[in-house]
C-alpha cells in the first residue's frame, strides 16, 4: 500500500463563495425542498410540522416548524455545517438522511438567507444563520449568530423543544417583485398547492398511521393514498418480502374508472393515471420515487392501473444509489430479476381490466351458439391488426334495415346507440399491444367498391344541386373517409 505521508502535501479547502453557490444547483424544486426539510423533523422524532408562508414580495417568507428533539449548540453547528456527516456511517433506522446535505442544498436552492432556531429540554433557544450575501462578500465560512425576526426565538422559547427553518430573500421563487404584483402573487399561491399535493403523496403512510401530522397555513394536510387501497375494486396481486435485501413488494391493481364515483375521481387524480403508473420506491416509508417503471418496462395505456409499492431499509442506500435529493434510485441486478417477475404479473392483471371489458366486442369466430349481440365486431387480421366494424345482425339495426323507409328520429337513435357504443378501451389497448399492424395497414389502405360508390352518388347530389364540379370535389375531399384516398379524383366524371 502506498505510503502517502512520504510524500508533500497541500490542503486545499474549497472556496466559499464558489462552494456555497454550487449548492444551489442540486435541482431541487419547492415541493422536494420543503420534503427535504420534513426528514430531518421526522429523524429529530416530531409529532408535528407546521409550514408557513407569507406573500410580501420580495420580503416574503416561509418557515418550517416542527415539536422534534430539538438541537444543543454543537449539534445545531454541525447541522449546519455542509457535509456534517459521512454517508457511509450507519444510521438510525428511522433516520431519512444519509449525507448531512439536505438541510443546506434544499434551502440554498429556495433562499438567500436561511435561519435556524432550535430548543432542546433544559437547553437555551439557540439560532444560527447563513446569509449567502454576506459569504459571497466576505469569501468566508461565516456562520452568524443572527436572526431578523426575534419574535420566532421567543415563539419557540415557551415550547419544551422543537426547531425552526426559516427562508428569507426566495430570490429562487420570487425574485425581486413587488407586493402589488398579482401575477407573481398568483404563482407563489400556485407553487404552494403544489407542495400541498406533494407532501401529502410523499409522507402518505406517516399521515395514515398517525407517526406525523402536517400542517400549511394552519390547514391540515390529508394523506393520498396512490394505491387506492379502500376502493372497491381494488386489489393486492402480490406482496413478498424478499429476505436476502429485506425488501417488501406490493402489487397493486386500481379499479377500473367506471367504479369510481365523480367525486372521487378528481381525488384519485384519474387523468394522470397514464403517467403515475410504474414502480413507487418508499424508503423507511418516506416515497422517493414513483410512477416510473425504472427502464425495466414502458408505459403503455392499458397497464396505466398498474402500481408497485417497493419498501427498502436505509441500509440499502447505496446499493439502490439513492441521492442527495431522495428523487433516484436504481435497483441492484439480483433484484431486477424480481420486479420483472413480480412486474409483469402485475401488468397482466391490470391489463385485463380492460381486456374483460373490451370481450364485449366480440370476434367473428367466437360467436357460435352465444345470444349476446354486440354494437362493434372485431375481425383479426393476418398482420395482428384488428378491424372494427358494426354489427348489422344487432336486433335494432337489423329491425331498422328490413324497413323501406326510416325516420330522423331512429337514425339520430342509431347514430346516438353507435356512438356511446364505440368500444375505445378495446382499440386503445389493441393499438398499445401491436402498433405496428395499424400503421402498416394505415400505410396499404386500399380503395374499395363501397367508397367509391358512395363517393359517387355524393358527387352526383351535390351537381344536381347546382354546385359546380370544382366546389363539389372539394367539398367530398374535405369528408372523411374521402379524403384519404387523392385517386378518388379519377371516379368523378
């Protein structure tokens, strides 16, 4: 092994300035900071955390409270102090940090101030402040015994212990504006519901269990279950404790939207099902990440009910490569194996949700002696592709085709029946599974008898009509399916 103590050596301490604004390029945003900051509450053991902000312009403020341990002098220096801990030491199993950063590079990449009160049982009310001005002027670590409001030291003073965060000049959210500016008051309001949702997503299981209580301007903050697991219709496919990692897997199915009442739905967030769909990745029950199939699979509409809940110890940090942000993980090779197993079934199940739904359109060869007559028939192609078309042995359109003559009003009711009937599940789902027939059957489309014979006696109406034979071809090429099909033209004569 080499011997470096034989060798010269220099310390080279980063600069300041430099170092600090590195810190508020991290990438958070407010909802991921504020999350950042409820860790550290939730490791310092607090029953509750208020959040509270303030529109003032420029002056606006936003302070983060919580009834936690509280912190001596050292420990409040050391919390402040930027990379205070060595991520490889072992933690607490409820602690939710890992590199003694979050505090710093959260709030840096909000503010320019950002002031720390803490109260610990039989200990003083202690503060500390970094003022990002003030570094960048002096070029030197100073950490100031200072705050701008001595009204939240005498606050926490009459508590038995906690901690407040507080963020000043949010040059990040507000810039310089004025406090007559409604638009930037407006996107300021905007950005704090957003940290509503966020956190009552993200700290769902403390909220339901009770571990913590959340408030924002007073207002309690509910917990959003994504797993919809008091639903009607939901299920639990699978749930495995893999005992080599300690790591717990749930799979879980959502209903289909047709058993969700109105209500209810704007709640579940049903038109971003699409994009929630995947792998929820929690660690000591705090989410991470969510609603990414973490390269293993693609999202596809019909597995869009799909959701895997993934427990992990923060022992495992480093092996799943959590970062400073808690936004990215990574599972392990011999893991992998597991969620493609256990991620496939679970795409399987929610995909026959809608392909339960969709054998209401039945094929052709499958209807021997069975009475039920569908609106839409499918019919299967050699290419895979799937052909949709109405069934005229339907007992209405059947009746309605024997008939000489047929009223308005029946023909609203069929076009009315077709319609509603239409089976989009069905195509969405067929489409997802073989894109490539649609489009190569888009691509070979052929002319048939039927549309030109159809084209044609549109053509002679419109000319018994009086309408030239320009206008007329233009007014049949704007008409679909016409106008998908240019040698049409040839027919017109």
């Amino acid at each position: 092994m080499t011997k470096y103590s034989d060798y010269i050596s220099e310390e080279t301490p980063p600069e300041a300035s430099a170092m600090i604004n590195t810190f508020r390029a991290f990438g958070y945003n407010l909802q991921t900071a504020i999350a950042d900051i409820i860790d550290n509450s939730i490791s310092a053991k607090a029953e509750n955390v208020w959040i509270n902000y303030e529109w003032l312009g420029k002056n606006s403020i936003v302070t983060i409270k919580d009834d936690g341990e509280g912190m001596d002098k050292d420990s409040l220096v050391k919390a402040m102090t930027p990379g205070s801990k060595d991520p490889n030491d072992e933690r607490e199993e409820s602690d939710l940090g890992r590199f003694g950063l979050g505090l710093k590079t959260s709030s840096f990449s909000q503010c320019k101030v950002l002031t720390v009160v803490t109260k610990k049982s039989e200990y003083k009310t202690l503060k500390r402040c970094w003022d990002l001005d003030f570094v960048n002027k002096t070029g030197k670590w100073s950490l100031l015994d200072y705050i701008s409001n001595q009204n939240l030291v005498e606050e926490l003073s009459k508590e038995k212990s906690g901690t407040i965060v507080i963020w000043e000049k949010l040059d990040r959210l507000v810039g310089n504006s004025h406090i007559e500016n409604e638009a930037a008051r407006r996107v300021f309001l905007q950005e704090f519901a957003l940290v509503e949702e966020h956190l009552s997503l993200v700290f769902h299981r403390y909220l339901e269990k009770r571990k913590i209580k959340l408030w924002i301007n007073g207002i309690p903050i509910k917990p959003w279950d994504p797993f919809m697991k008091e639903e009607e219709g939901s299920q639990l496919v699978s749930d495995e404790l893999l005992e080599n990692d300690n790591v717990r897997i749930k799979c879980y199915v959502l209903p289909h939207i047709s058993k969700i009442n109105e209500e209810d739905r704007k709640k579940a967030k049903t038109e971003d099902w699409y994009k929630l769909q995947g792998f929820y990745i929690y660690r000591n029950e705090r989410l991470l990440l969510y609603g990414d199939w973490l390269g293993i699979f693609t999202k596809n509409e019909h597995y869009k009910n799909a959701r895997i809940l993934i427990d992990i110890p923060n022992k495992l940090d480093h092996e799943w490569k959590i970062d400073i942000k808690k936004a990215t993980a990574t599972p392990s090779i011999l893991i992998r194996k597991d969620l493609v197993r256990l991620g496939k079934m679970t795409r399987q199940t929610a995909s026959n949700i809608y392909r339960f739904r969709g054998n209401q359109i039945m094929l052709d060869d499958s209807i021997t002696s069975f009475d039920f007559q569908p609106i839409w028939k499918a019919k299967k192609q050699r290419d895979g592709a799937i052909n949709y078309y109405i069934n005229e042995e339907h007992p209405i359109l059947a009746k309605e085709l024997k008939s000489e003559s047929i009223t308005n009003k029946s023909l609203k009711s069929i076009f009315k029946l077709i319609g509603e009937n239409t089976p989009v599940e069905s195509i969405i789902q067929n489409y997802s599974e073989n894109p490539e027939s649609v489009e190569l059957r888009n691509e070979s489309k052929e002319l048939e008898s039927g549309t030109i014979k159809l084209a044609q006696m549109m053509f002679e109406s419109l000319k018994k009509g009086g309408t030239s034979n320009e206008i007329a071809i233009k007014q049949i090429f704007n008409i679909q399916p016409f106008n998908e099909y240019p040698q049409l033209l040839e027919y017109f004569k």
